[in-house]
C-alpha cells in the first residue's frame, strides 16, 4: 500500500426528513445565497422543506444552473454574491448545481482578472466561501468531495476544478429525494457511481486490501440495488443503499493508498463538451474501450472483479478479464445505457481525432494510473468506442 493522508471534513447528515436541520448548520448571521438548478424541486416538495428551515435566515436565490454547469450562467450568480455581499452559499441538487456552487464559493474569493483560469490554469481553491448541500440525485459524490467540474459552452470546453477549500461543509443527504427521479437521472446515477469506482480500482494489485474490498462492496451494491431502484425509485431501503454508494464512491475514501486512472473521465468529459452527452453515458461509451485497450496493465485487477463482483470464476485470468469488460457492458445495457458514440450522434466522424488533438495542444500527454497514456493513445480508444 502506498503512503497517503486522508482528511474529509464533510458533516454528513443522512436520513429521512433530515432537510430541516440545515437550520442549525448554517450562521444564523450568514447571508444565504440558494443555488438550485431547472426547478425539479419545486415540484418535489425539496423546495418548500429548504426555505421552512431557513425561515429565519436572509436568503435570496439563484434558480436556473443547468446539467453540466455553464460558466457564463454561473457568472451571473458571481455578480449577485458581489451585489448582495452573500456570505454562506447552499447548493439544493445534483452534481450539476453542487459544482456551480463550487465554482462559485471559489471564483466569489478569487482576486485574478478572468474567474476562467482557475479551471483553464488548474489553480487549486484553498479556501472558498463556506457552503453546504442538499443533495437531490445520487450519481457524482460532489457533496463530499473537493472536485468540480465546470462547462463552457462557447468554446466547447469542460474543465476540472478543485482544492482542499472546496469541501461542502455540510451534506443533507435524504434517501426520499430519489423517489422522484426520472429514470434516465437514476440509470446515469448509477452508471456514474459505478465508474468511480472502476476508474479508482481497475488499475493493477496494489496489496490495498481492504481499498480493494470497500471498492467490491460498492459495485456489489450498486449492482444489487439498481433494479430495485429502476423499478421503484421510492423503495427507501434501496434509495438509502443507492445514495450512499455514490456518496462513498468518491468522498477520496477508496482512492487513499492505490493507484487510479481518470482517463475514462477525462475522455468522457470531451464527449459531453462536443455533443451534451450525459457524464455517466459518456463513462460507459469509453470505459469498456479503455479497459480493452489498456488491458495488459489491468487485466489482473479485472480478473480480481470477475471473481468477486460478478462470480466469474472459470478459466484463464485473461478469459475472466475479458468476461468481465463483457459483464460491465451488459449491465450499462440492462439500464438503458448505449455503449456506443453512434448510438447518440450521427456526427461522430472526426470525434477522435479532435479529442487527441485537444489533449496534445494541452500537453496531456500522461494520463491512467502509470501516466504513460498519451494524446495518441487517448484517440484510438475514442475510435474503438465509435
Ligand atoms: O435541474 P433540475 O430541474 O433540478 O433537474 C435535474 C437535472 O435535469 C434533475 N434532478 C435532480 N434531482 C432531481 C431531479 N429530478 C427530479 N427529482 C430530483 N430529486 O436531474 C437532472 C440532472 O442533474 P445533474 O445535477 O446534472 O446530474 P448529476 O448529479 O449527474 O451531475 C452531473 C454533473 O456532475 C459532474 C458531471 O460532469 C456533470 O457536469 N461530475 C461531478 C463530479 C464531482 N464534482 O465530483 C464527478 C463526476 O464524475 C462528474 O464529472
Ligand atoms: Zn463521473
């Protein structure tokens, strides 16, 4: 196991009817600023439970953040914390409005001339305006995690952010929200959590033992939950199991003392800057691709996840390997999910190319677990997934 520190200062507040206690987490002094996104919580009763717990709070609201958080939007809500000098954001959503809050409670801090660079540059926050969250949809971890990811449509750009002053405070997690999902939200939820999970454990043996066995036992109840959560998403014993799943899938946890990849991420995150393509669709586009590509460095670590995730136990380490990627395919299939850029684009001629030529003029030319996978590797996997 390699050498690592681990801190996660995240208040995690789980449970039914556990909206309220926001209340008492955020100053009394503080000046709120409520993000939320397309206003599903104002049909879903989310909305009046936040504003009876803060009634006797100053809040003034930002509504409007879209899936895959557009900066020019985000810049609007930059200038209300300036205008209404906010002092406490709380973010009421999924990972979309939770990184827009992000972004937000670092750009609100940030002194330089073009709030952009933080993302373009990779300046890490430090520290940023203090913030909490009610969570509305399990899939990215981001309410407890210091991981962002923000979107520009006008160049077509989606960028990372992040930083140890980026940690929710706070995180109301209530299984309930996910009764009214809709099923596309609960697929990518799942699909999502679970290549978090693959992208910090199919690398190589680390002798990470029990790393490796919490990372099985996420995928194993995943798999177990998602068809109980897609055929009845108000079943609270598998909203509860399916929302903490995500949460630990990347709250840094599993990642401590292993090596990880995030190619499949950072591949996926073009996909969705050039066509929209929802993140957990863009992971199940590469990911499969990846680890047929890469499979010399991975297949014993793939073979470990035929054995223990999906009891694939029969024949050579490269037989379970390859059944393995099989399995993780069907089962993005058995959610609705495509695995195939065609399936979600006519216009996907070129897309490799673009995507290789991006990561050369980024100079990233060092990504997946041993940093050896390079712009022109990054090209031939996004082909593979044509
Ligand atoms: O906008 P509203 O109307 O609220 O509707 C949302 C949105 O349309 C809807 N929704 C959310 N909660 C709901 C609900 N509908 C009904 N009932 C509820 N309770 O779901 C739609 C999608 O929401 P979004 O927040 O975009 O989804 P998700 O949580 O999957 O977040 C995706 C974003 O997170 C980034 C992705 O790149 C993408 O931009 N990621 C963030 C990460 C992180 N910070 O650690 C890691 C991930 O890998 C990921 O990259
Ligand atoms: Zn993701």
């Amino acid at each position: 196991m390699r050498n690592f520190e681990f801190k996660n200062p995240t208040k995690i507040i789980f449970g039914k009817d556990q909206i309220k206690s926001i209340k008492s987490e955020i100053p009394a002094q503080a000046k709120v600023l409520m993000l939320y996104g397309g206003g599903s919580i104002k049909k879903n009763g989310i909305y009046e439970q936040v504003k009876a717990a803060l009634a006797d709070h100053q809040v003034i609201e930002f509504g409007g953040i879209p899936a895959n958080p557009e900066y020019e939007i985000l810049l609007k809500a930059l200038d209300l914390i300036k205008k209404e000098n906010i002092g406490y954001l709380l973010a009421v959503g999924g990972g979309s409005v939770i990184d827009g809050t992000k972004f937000l409670s670092s750009a609100a801090l940030y002194d330089g001339a073009e709030p952009w660079d933080i993302l373009k540059n990779k300046i890490p926050t430090l520290k940023g305006m203090p913030f909490g969250t009610v969570l509305t949809l399990p899939a990215t971890g981001s309410e407890m995690n210091s991981g962002a990811v923000i979107t520009r449509a006008e160049t077509k750009e989606k960028f990372t952010m992040g930083g140890a002053g980026l940690f929710p405070q706070f995180s109301v997690l209530d299984p309930q929200v996910v009764a009214s999902i809709p099923q596309r939200q609960l697929a990518n939820g799942i699909t999502d959590a679970f290549n978090h999970v693959l992208e910090q454990y199919l690398t190589y043996p680390a002798q990470a033992h029990l790393q490796d066995r919490i990372a099985e036992g996420i995928l194993q109840t995943l798999i177990e939950v998602a068809p109980k959560i897609m055929a009845d998403p108000s079943d609270y014993e598998a909203a509860s199991n399916f929302m903490w799943s995500c949460t630990m899938a990347l709250n840094g946890l599993i990642q401590k003392g292993v090596p990880t990849d995030w190619a499949v991420h950072a591949m996926g995150h073009e996909l969705t800057a050039l066509f929209g393509i929802d993140h957990a669709r863009t992971l199940a586009i590469i990911g499969p691709r990846h680890y047929e590509y890469n499979f010399e460095t991975k297949k014993e670590k793939l073979a470990q996840y035929a054995e223990r995730v999906w009891n694939i136990k029969d024949g050579s380490i490269e037989e379970k390997a390859k059944a393995a990627i099989k399995r993780t395919e069907t089962f993005f299939h058995e959610l609705g999910i495509e695995t195939k850029l065609s399936a979600y684009t006519k216009d996907y001629e070129g897309t490799a190319e673009e995507i290789g030529k991006r990561f050369k003029e980024r100079g990233w030319e060092g990504l997946g677990e041993d940093q050896k996978l390079t712009s022109v590797d990054a090209e031939k996997i996004v082909k593979m997934a044509y």
